[in-house]
C-alpha cells in the first residue's frame, strides 16, 4: 500500500498547480487565504485527496483492532478507487493496485 500512496501522492503534486503548492493544506479549513485559488473544483479535488491521505496516515497509527482493521480498509479502497483514475500512467500498477470491483 505505501507504493500507492506514494504513486498518488505524486500524482497530485503533478496535477496541483505549482502557483498554489503550498497553499493546500489538509489540517486547515479553508486550506489558504487564496479564496480565489480555493473556488476552483481541481484544487478542491486534490484537497479532498490530500484528505483522504492524512486520514489513511492517521489510521495506520491507531491500536490494532476491529475499528482499526475496518477503518484502514475501507480508506484503502477509497485510496485504490481515486487513484484508479489515474490507471493511465506507466508507472500505475494495475495488477496490484486496481480497485476490488469491475469499473466500466
């Protein structure tokens, strides 16, 4: 799992502006004081990507248990199902990281 977070995590670097880097900040509400910046639905995206990474972060952190297990699950699966769309890049690995589910 950390190869696709790692991958993601790249491929949002690649697709956030670089005026704006910095700015997005998931522990942060709004992420910036670059209001204009914020109405944008891509950085808003990225952001909520961000998001979903920190909270995965946080969750590997947590004592072992049922919570934890599910928790980190269900975040894996979110993880795989936003980085899906990026299945397009050579260094995607689909065998390993395609989500559970057929995807049309």
């Amino acid at each position: 799992m950390d190869e696709l977070i790692a991958f993601y995590s790249a491929r949002l670097d690649e697709a956030q502006p670089a005026e704006v880097c910095g700015c997005l900040d998931a522990n942060h509400w709004p992420p910036c004081t670059d209001q204009s910046s914020w109405r944008d639905p891509i950085l808003r995206d990225i952001a909520a990507d961000r998001g979903l990474l920190a909270k995965y972060a946080l969750a590997k952190g947590l004592l072992p248990g049922k919570y934890k297990l599910g928790y980190c699950e269900a975040l894996e699966e979110v993880i795989r199902l936003r980085a899906w769309r990026f299945s397009d890049h050579p260094d995607y690995q689909a065998a390993e990281w395609k989500p559970g589910f057929p995807l049309t």
